[in-house]
C-alpha cells in the first residue's frame, strides 16, 4: 500500500510539472524579437515615473511607469538599477484639447515600449532588454536592432535609461 502511495505522489507530482511546463510554453503574449521581452501584466497600475513630450516629427505624449523594483531605484537613487526593474513607456499622437486650445491630450496610442533588466540574460546590451509593441504585438527585428545602440550612444552615463524621475 505505501508503494502505491508514493508512486501515485511521484506520478501526481510529474503530472503536475508537466502541465505547469505546458501551460508556459503555450503562453499567447506576444514576446519581442531579439530580447524575448513581454508586455507585463497589469503594468497600466504601476506608478508613474515620468512624463514627456516628443517634439515633431513624433509629436507624441509619453508617460513611463515602472515596476515596485524601478520606483525604489528611482527613489533612492540608484545606479545602475538592479535586476527585476522594468520601465514601461506609453506613446500616443499629441492633440490638442477640444476644451482648452492651449492643453495638450492624448490621441492615438502608438507603442508600448518595455525594458527589462536582467544583467545576465541580456548581458551584451549593458543588462536590459527591449521590447516595442504596436496594437499589442512587437515590431519587426530592424526596429529591436536600433534600441540597444541608441541608448548606449545617449544615456550610457545614467545605465542607458533616458526618463529620469520626476519630482
């Protein structure tokens, strides 16, 4: 009896990783080409870190939230960020309000853009990986190429992040 107890455990338990494994590799998000990086779920609760305007030709309206782990980097200061931060950067058309000619509101949304840091995984790229996405799916490889080179030639001074806090 106590065999067949063990066997029905150990078989249980098999079973169980193997639908635990099955279960992550059907996962349907759409990840990025090159870095593998996901939107991640319920990023439109995170705090803001900052927000931004691109001047023309983008002419959009941005706002970074990050993760619980990027809002105490950004609290305390810290450089370079540790492993686990993700920075979140939503972009939408820049229009002007119908209420008030001189303010500015969001149109239509244009990107999410994600970074991750994991100094091991993405370790060629100074420790982050990037992800863009329009309509919730990631763009062609050729725009992936262009983010780790634009960062390291602009914001290598700051762990090759360009949003800082804002106060």
């Amino acid at each position: 009896m106590r065999a067949s107890r063990i066997a029905l455990v150990v078989c249980g338990s098999l079973l169980a990783a193997v639908l635990t494994v099955r279960a992550g590799a059907a996962d349907p998000a759409p990840v990025s080409p090159i870095y593998g990086v996901k939107i991640p779920s319920g990023y439109r609760s995170w705090e803001l870190i900052a927000p931004a305007q691109e001047a023309p030709p983008l002419d959009e309206l941005r706002s970074t939230l990050g993760n619980r782990t990027a809002i105490k980097a950004y609290r305390a200061n810290t450089l370079p960020f540790p492993d686990g931060t993700i920075l979140v950067k939503l972009a939408w058309k820049h229009v002007p309000s119908p209420e008030f000619a001189p303010a500015s509101i969001p149109g239509a949304a244009t990107t999410v853009q994600v970074m991750v840091k994991d100094s091991k995984r993405y370790a060629r790229t100074g420790g982050w990986g990037f992800g863009r996405f329009v309509n919730g799916q990631p763009v062609d490889e050729a725009q992936h190429e262009t983010c780790w080179a634009c960062h390291q030639a602009r914001a290598a001074g700051h762990d090759f992040v360009f949003t800082r806090y804002a106060p």
